[in-house]
C-alpha cells in the first residue's frame, strides 16, 4: 500500500515539528523542575510563553502543542498526594489563555491546544476558539479529547466519566454541532461594515442552526463572526476503535505515544486506510499526519549525550512517574511488592502493559514497579532519542519508515533547554538531510496553510467533513442546507 503522504522518488518528507508543553512543570518528565537550570516552574507568567513562541519560530517550527488535562493523577496510592508533592502535571493552568499572548509577538508558528468534548458545551466553546482564531490571525488548533480521569468526572458534576464508546458518541454530536456553528451559522460575506446603510451585519446572512441531538440542543446563531481559519486546525490523540474512526473522519492531524514505531503502525495504516475507504478522503489533498511523541537527549558526543541523561535521571520523580502511569493506565503500581515481577502478576491488565514496555527494553531483565517507574520518568510514554545529532536523527528516521509518521512532538526533558538543545543540534543536521524547511511555507500565514504548505489551504479541504457545512460567499441560504 502506498504511504498516505507519498513524496517523490528520491526526496524525503518534510517533518512536522511541534513543541510538546502543559501549562505545569516538568509535563513528561516529572521532578525535572529541581533540576537548576529548568525553567518550567515558571508556567505560570506568561512572558515564560512568549519567550518560548519567539524562540521558537525563529527556529522555524510548526507549532506549539499543548497539552492539558481537568483533573489530578489520582490513580497510584489512591491518593493525589504523589502527584502533588512531586508536581506531575499537578499544578496546571488553563492553556488557551496565554495564545493570544504568544500570537502577539510572532507571526507564523501555531497553537494547537487540548480542549475536552466531555465536560463543556459546545456553543461556549466554539465562541472561545472562534475569539482566539481572530486574535491569533488564524494560528489557533484545537486538539480534540474526551478525558480520561475520573478525578475531573467527580469535580464536573459526575461520579465517574462515562463510559469509552459513550465519550466518543458525544464527541461525534459535539464536533458537529461546532462545524455547524463555526461555517454554517454565518455566510462568508456577512460582515459588511457599510458605514453609508448603517449594516454591520446582513441579517439575511447570519441564521440559527438549529441543532437538537442526543446530547446538545444548540439552536444558535453563532456568536462570534467567520474567524480566518472558520475551523481551526482539527488535532486528535486516539486509537481505539471509536478513536480510530474519529480520527479518520475529523483529524488533520494525530499525535501518537509508544516506546516503539511497531507498536503503532498498524493504527497508523488502519486511520489511513479508513479516512480513504470509508470518509472518501484523498491522501494527495486532505492527508492525515501523524505526529510521534518523542524526547531527544543531545550532545555533541554520544558520551555528553548519556552523561545528560544520566543526571537527569538524579532528579527524575519515581513516586511522579508512577502517579501519571496510573492516571494513564488505571493500574495501581502500589500494590505490588518493591522486588515483585510485574510480568508474573495475576492481573492481564498489568502483564500486557509492562510486557510491551519490556519488549522494547530488553536491557531490564526483571520489572517491577521501580524499572516501570524509571521507564516513565523522563518522557513519559514516548521514546527518548539520546545521541549525537546524527544519531537522534537516525532515530527519527527510523520512526519515519517503519511507522509512516510525518513528524514528531518534541517533549523537553528541562525547559527550555531541551529545545534549545533541539534547535542548535538537531534542527541544521535535520535540514542537512532535507528533512525539515529552511522557512514557513508561508510566512505570516495560518496555522493550516503553514501545516498543508499549500497558501490559501486557510480551510479544512474540501473532502473534510466540515468543507460540508461552509456556507460560502454568494451563496443563498435556500442553496446551502446545513447538514445534520
């Protein structure tokens, strides 16, 4: 089968590269932030952000991803105090916030930020992102999850969350009705501004949508006017069933994490082929690019290299590593024994998963709750590329051909560091294999033209699901049905 981002013979892919943050400290790495030089204690002042967006798109990267989640790692221990005194991802500020903020002092590098389905409606959210789309000149993505933490079920008027497959049937009315609001609620030429007829707006032009489902009664109209991307960039983390079929209908991009490319192929190959087979959409024009998670460690030895990583690891957070495992898993590591075989356990659930990290790190030969714990500790559920420029590159590389990614979530072990790291090391050997852009393919444009290459790509294309509903200029209300 041929790759869903085919290039020409000979040539490379150009890689999409992404920071990966949360507005916490350490994010993937938890207890980094008592290493002396990090910086990412200090999330919570949004010259923080700034400065990393400058740095950033000097760098030329494609955008800054960011993470979130509603509740605390409560899972390990039964308890949020692991959590709290090792501040894994606990602390967290909300990230749409400071976008606008980082928008200001750049011109073309994006935002994409992790908002839920589950515990918002759907008409205040669309007003947000609509709000920030504007003020961001059209840089803003919305990666889109249903959550997964009981922890913010209980704080958001639940028990628990609800159930998988009834996450993901919710997911599917909400992202409707927001294409609804977001391109059919308001004709592209609405906004008319006709200071001699006293016309802001047609009314003619703007209509409720009138949406009654199972989950969301919106009958609208849209608050806030076509923004310039109208849908921001649709960003998406998920493959299982229901995640897979989502993704290949709504995703323009998909933000992966494994150990190792085997372990996602397979989910890579089966989006692709659904989006093609099932969603008629066409590779050449809307393809899906899947994004890995990865931490590189650089030096300009491999020696500098694993001295790094080696003293990372003296300020990595065993008791915060295990806490995010559990908010991830559902599995409590605490009640095993200190010297225990978790691949001996009677629990399914816990062999499967440390069988599959212990595939991949032959060099433990037993795993206990520890050796999961260090595994975790510095880049979380990715793996960490540690070498010479040329090495990490390699590795990259081989993610590339044995996963079919078309870039990667650069996770920073300290902050901002790690990026730096990336952009003196990294960034020229990447460029010097015709690996990744000398510049934006379009400076000073959208999030989605800048992601595409492709100048006027300022909306989903038009076999995108949402190209359906865009009620164009010129267009009269009685030819464009808003679909259901």
């Amino acid at each position: 089968m041929a790759s869903q981002n085919e290039v020409p013979q000979g040539a490379k892919k150009k890689l999409v590269l992404n920071a990966f943050v949360e507005m916490c400290n350490g994010h993937q790495s938890p207890g980094l932030w008592r290493h002396p030089d990090d910086k990412s204690w200090e999330f919570d002042k949004v010259e923080h952000w700034v400065e990393l967006a400058k740095l950033l798109e000097e760098a030329k990267f494609h955008g800054i991803f960011i993470a979130d989640v509603l509740g605390g790692y409560d899972v390990y221990k039964k308890s949020l105090d692991p959590a709290i005194i090792s501040a894994a991802q606990w602390p967290v500020t909300e990230p749409l916030s400071v976008v606008p903020a980082m928008a200001a002092a750049t011109k073309s590098i994006g935002f994409g930020v992790t908002i839920s389905t589950t515990y918002e409606q759907p008409y205040h959210l669309a007003r947000r992102l609509s709000t920030v789309d504007h003020l961001t000149n059209g840089r803003v993505g919305w990666n889109i999850v249903t959550s997964y933490l009981d922890s913010a079920a209980r704080n958001l008027g639940r028990t628990e969350q609800p159930a998988h497959d009834d996450r993901y049937a919710q997911a599917e009315e909400y992202i409707r009705v927001m294409y609804k609001l977001f391109n059919a609620s308001w004709r592209d030429d609405a906004v008319q501004r006709n200071r001699d007829t006293g016309i802001y707006t047609s009314p003619d032009l703007v209509r409720p949508i009138n949406h009654a489902g199972r989950f969301f009664s919106v009958p609208g109209p849209h608050i806030v006017h076509p923004s310039p991307q109208r849908t921001p960039l649709l960003l998406q983390a998920g493959t299982s069933r229901a995640g897979k079929l989502f993704a290949a209908q709504h995703a323009e991009a998909i933000f992966v994490s494994a150990h190792a490319a085997s372990v996602v192929a397979k989910n890579i190959a089966e989006i692709r082929q659904l989006a093609r087979e099932q969603f008629g959409r066409d590779p050449s024009t809307s393809p899906i690019r899947v994004l890995a998670l990865v931490t590189p460690v650089l030096g300009r030895t491999e020696e500098e290299a694993r001295e790094k990583l080696a003293e990372y690891r003296k300020y990595a957070s065993l008791e915060g590593a295990l806490a995010l495992f559990g908010g991830w898993t559902g599995i409590d590591l605490n009640q095993y024994g200190d010297e225990e075989e978790l691949r001996q356990v009677e629990s399914n659930a816990v062999r499967s998963t440390v069988e599959a990290y212990a595939r991949f790190s032959p060099a433990n030969d037993k795993w206990t709750k520890h050796t999961v714990a260090e595994h975790v500790s510095i880049g979380g559920n990715g793996p960490v590329l540690v070498g010479t420029p040329e090495q990490v590159a390699d590795g990259l590389e081989a993610w590339v051909r044995e996963a079919d990614v078309d870039g990667f979530n650069f996770a920073y072990a300290l902050f901002p560091q790690s990026f730096k790291d990336i952009i003196d090391l990294l960034l020229p050997e990447l460029q010097k294999r015709g690996l990744f852009w000398d510049d934006y393919a379009v400076p000073g444009g959208t999030y989605r033209e800048n992601f595409y290459g492709r100048a006027g790509q300022t909306y989903p294309p038009e076999d995108h699901v949402a190209a359906q509903f865009r009620w164009a200029a010129g267009v009269p209300a009685s030819e464009h049905t808003i679909p259901e």
